[in-house]
C-alpha cells in the first residue's frame, strides 16, 4: 500500500491472526512501482479504492489502467490476478482494462450481495492464449446476477429473495474423479434403497396379516 498508516492496521491484523507477512510501502500506479521482479508473482488479488471511503485523485479510469499495467508487469504468463470491485465502479475497471496490455483478458466473473445498498463483484484475469486457433469462453453471469437494482433497500430485499430461494452452493468438482470411485458410489446408493424396499415390503407384509 502507498500509505504507511493502512499497512500499519495490516501489520496488526496479522499479528492478531498470529501470522506472519512481508509489507511494502509501494504506489502500484507508477512504472516498477511494485519491488518484484518482472513475471514473478503466480497470483495477485487486489481490492482497489473505489474512490468512496478512499479517494482516487485524478481520472479514475487512468488510475486504474496504470495500476493494471503495473500488476501485469510482475505476474508470470501462467499467473492470475483477481480484483474485488463494487458494481458501481465496475464499468470504470472495465475500460481500464481495455486500455491497458492487450495480453491480458477477463476470465470470470461473479457478484454478490456485500452490504445492504452494494453488490460486490470479483474479477478474474489471464493471459490470452498463444494458439490463434483457440478461443477463450467467455465469462458468463450465474442465473441471478446483473438483475438486481440500483436502490439500497431494493438491493437489501432482491439478495434476500435470492437467499430465500435455497440455491444450492457453489462447489468445487474435481472433473477426474476415477471411474472405480463413481461405480462404487452408485452400488452403494443401489443396496441402501434396496434396503429400504426389502424394509417396507416387510412392513406391509405384517400390515397383511394383522
């Protein structure tokens, strides 16, 4: 962070967790900025000011663009960079990033209720790929997401009704899962309602005779 009294909250923050963590004192905006070699970093994840509680002085746009180029700098090709945002801001990013090294593109994206009147959203980028044939997918909103509205206590309310509706979570799959491990889950979901079948026939075979 470039202010020394936000790293200083950062520092006791770990301590409280009884973690240990290199700082920087470092402006992300300027050219080599970030003391880090160049494509050496596997990830960043970064929140930038949402020129709300922390202004941004000068064009947000350019602030944004200028911050990425220096992010970029020091991510490998095979890195990723994921940004929290606010909705409201998003638009801003967005341009930023157009206007920023081509190499690089929006990858996911996700939304999600983070106070009563905001909408939070995260942002993963990546490099493109380097076959010309191949062409990346593009990133796709879950069912639920970009409709919920501007207004604070109309956001409040949609996030709750979307709470409400019991969607199932978010998990993650392992796409390898070996075929040994599948068949032996479905013969064991086949014996326990087999089980219960032979259970209830002899239930109703008691019922009969009473």
């Amino acid at each position: 962070d470039v202010d020394s009294e936000q790293l200083e909250k950062c520092r006791q923050n770990f301590a409280w967790l009884k973690q240990r963590v290199v700082l920087h004192q470092a402006n992300t905006t300027e050219s080599c900025g970030i003391p880090l070699r160049d494509d050496s970093v596997d990830k960043v994840v970064v929140a930038p000011p949402w020129n709300r509680q922390f202004g941004i002085h000068g064009n947000i746009v350019d602030f944004y663009r200028r911050m990425l180029q220096e992010i970029f700098r020091v991510v490998r090709p095979s890195g990723r960079v994921v940004l929290f945002v606010s909705r409201s801001i998003l638009p801003k990013l967005k341009t930023a990033l157009q206007h920023s090294d081509k190499a690089w593109q929006l990858s996911a994206e996700r939304s999600f209720a983070l106070t009563r009147a905001t909408t939070g959203v995260i942002l993963v980028l990546q490099r493109k790929r380097q076959d010309p044939q191949a062409t990346a997918l593009p990133a796709k909103f879950l069912s639920w997401e970009g409709q919920a509205p501007e207004s604070g206590r109309d956001l409040y309310e949609y996030w709750r009704s979307i709470r409400a509706k019991g969607l199932p979570r978010l998990e993650a799959v392992s796409i390898r899962q070996d075929s040994t491990e599948r068949a032996q889950s479905r013969k064991a979901t086949l014996r326990a309602v087999l089980i219960c079948l032979l259970g209830l026939g002899f239930v109703l075979v008691l019922r009969s005779r009473s």
